[in-house]
C-alpha cells in the first residue's frame, strides 16, 4: 500500500468504483470506525503495471484527500501495525507492488498523490 484517504473525504464512491484490485472499502466497512473511505494495505499496488497514476486519486474531486504512505512490505511492518489509520493485527507482508519513483522522503508525511493544477 501507499496511499491513504485521509479526513476530507466526502464519501463519493468515484474511488471506490475504479480501484482495479477492489483495496478501497466504504465508510460501513473502515476498520478504524472513522466515516471515509479506506485503502487496505494488504490490496493496494498503487496501480502499477495498470495505469500511469493511482486510479484513486485520479478520480478523487477532493484534491489533496489522498496522500502517499509507505510501501507494504516487511521493512515497514512496524507502522503498518503501529499507524492509528490502520487496524491491522498481523498482517502477512508479501512485497505489493510500489511506485519506486516516488522517493521514501514523499512517503508517510501527507504528500498528495494529486496535487491541484498551478495557475499560469
């Protein structure tokens, strides 16, 4: 996983029906309770191999509501299980796929995957 819906989520659905692997829940089933959508981490491949951006935040008219987090894999296990945004109790952590383009420094700090378009 790497990618977070964070608090401004309006509940739209536009994520939901175009995640290609089916990562994203609604807020009934949000593990953490909190009324947004969530991204299971254990599911999410950030679209690679698929498509050149996550589909998510491609769909998302909250711009900014979806931010980079770290990759799924065993090198992050500690905060995959220690992060409030997530509810997981042990996860099996198989290498997901991840953007390796995006920078470690880019990740797990709210970086938006979509960024509003400048102004010229």
């Amino acid at each position: 996983m790497a990618v977070i819906i964070d608090e401004s989520c309006i509940t739209c659905d536009a994520c939901l029906q175009n995640c290609p692997v089916n990562a994203i829940v609604d807020d009934m089933s949000n593990p953490t309770g909190e009324s947004r959508y969530y991204v299971q981490p254990e599911k999410c491949i950030e679209c690679v191999g698929m498509f050149e951006n996550p589909q998510c935040a491609a769909i998302c008219p909250s711009i900014g509501c979806i931010t980079w987090d770290m990759p799924f894999t065993k090198e992050f296990e500690e905060h995959f299980l220690n992060e409030e945004v997530y509810k997981l109790e042990s996860p099996s952590f198989r290498e997901k796929k991840y953007r390796k383009d995006i920078s470690l420094s880019m990740r797990g700090v709210k970086r938006e995957v979509q960024e509003e378009p400048k102004c010229s």
